[in-house]
C-alpha cells in the first residue's frame, strides 16, 4: 500500500516521543512466526521518509486467527500480526534479503490494550527474542496505526 505523508508525519512525531514501557504492557516474542501466512511484503530504499527506521524488504505475517479477523474485519484474542524486516543487498540487479534489522509485531487483546485499540504492540531488535525495546507503545507504534481504524488498526490487506 502508499505510505501518505499524513501517515508519515504522525509516525515520525510519534516514534521521535518514544519512551518507557510499563511491564505489563509487554507483548512476548511471536516464537515461530515463519511458519504462518505470509501477507505481503514491501521494500522501502533509502530516501522515503520512512527509512529510519523501515528501510528495508519486510514480509508481513499473520497467524490463523488473525487470517480469520482479516476475513471477518473482527479480530479475536491472540490474533498476531509480525513485520519481518530484513537488510538487504543489490547486485548485478537483483535485490536480496539480508540479516534480520528487527521485527514488529501486534496483538490483538482488547482487555490488556484497551488504550491502543485492542493491539499490544512491540518491537524486537536483529535475532533479540527476550527483550523488546523500550519505548510507550500506545504513542509510538498506535499513532500511526490508528489512521487504519477503518480496517481495526491493519494496514496490510491479503491479496489472492
Ligand atoms: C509511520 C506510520 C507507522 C508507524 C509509526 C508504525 N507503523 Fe506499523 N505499519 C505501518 C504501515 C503503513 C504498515 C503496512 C506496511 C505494508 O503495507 O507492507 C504497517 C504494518 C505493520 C504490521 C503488520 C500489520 C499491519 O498493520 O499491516 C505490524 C505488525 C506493525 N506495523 C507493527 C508496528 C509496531 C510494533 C510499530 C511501533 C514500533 C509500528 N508498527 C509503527 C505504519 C506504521
């Protein structure tokens, strides 16, 4: 999809007002997430306003339950979405994944994360399983999201 640029200034001001995390805020690592359905995947290059911090190949993952909300446009307790980015190399015009930049993920608990639509967003840096980074979700990753509430805060859409 396009990246507007009302999108990109909300995400901007939001990530640059990134702080703490509160510990139960937490959303643990999405262990085996190779294995759900891929979404879709994007590049963004260097010189799109949103390559620090998303520049990159990003494959979009989602698992059975969150597959069925995006079906049904309700997502269900557990539904997980992950955003796999990854560096990547050019050469003799081929482009190609490279080591693991970080992944993004979200999930869906509408008790636990009321404030931010029902999602629990969280980050984990290069291979980094056990400790997402610190930051306030609710601003950083929820700001920019929120401009999908048509779509319960999903931007990606499954294509055929
Ligand atoms: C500047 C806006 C912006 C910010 C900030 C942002 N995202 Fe996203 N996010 C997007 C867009 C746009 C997509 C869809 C990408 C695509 O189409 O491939 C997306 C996709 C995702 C997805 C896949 C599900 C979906 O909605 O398509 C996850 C998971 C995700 N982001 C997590 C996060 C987390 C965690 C953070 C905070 C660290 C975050 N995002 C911050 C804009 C943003």
């Amino acid at each position: 999809m396009r990246i507007n640029s009302r999108i990109v200034t909300i995400g901007l001001s939001a990530l640059i007002s990134a702080c703490v995390t509160t510990q139960d805020s937490i959303v643990g690592y999405p262990e085996g997430f190779r294995t759900w359905q891929h979404v879709k995947t994007m590049l963004i290059q260097p010189g799109h306003p949103l390559e620090e911090p998303f520049g990159g190949i990003h494959h979009v993952y989602a698992n059975p339950k969150a597959i069925s909300g995006m079906d049904s446009g309700e997502y269900e307790s557990g539904s997980t979405f992950v955003f796999d980015l990854l560096n990547y190399t050019e050469d003799s015009q081929t482009i190609t994944e490279g080591a693991r930049k970080r992944i993004d993920m979200m999930l869906y608990d509408s008790s636990r994360y009321a404030a931010s639509g029902g999602w629990g967003f969280a980050t984990y840096m290069d291979e980094n399983k056990t400790l997402p980074i610190a930051q306030d979700v609710q601003r950083a990753c929820f700001q920019c999201h929120q401009s999908a509430e048509p779509t319960s805060f999903v931007f990606s859409k499954l294509r055929d």
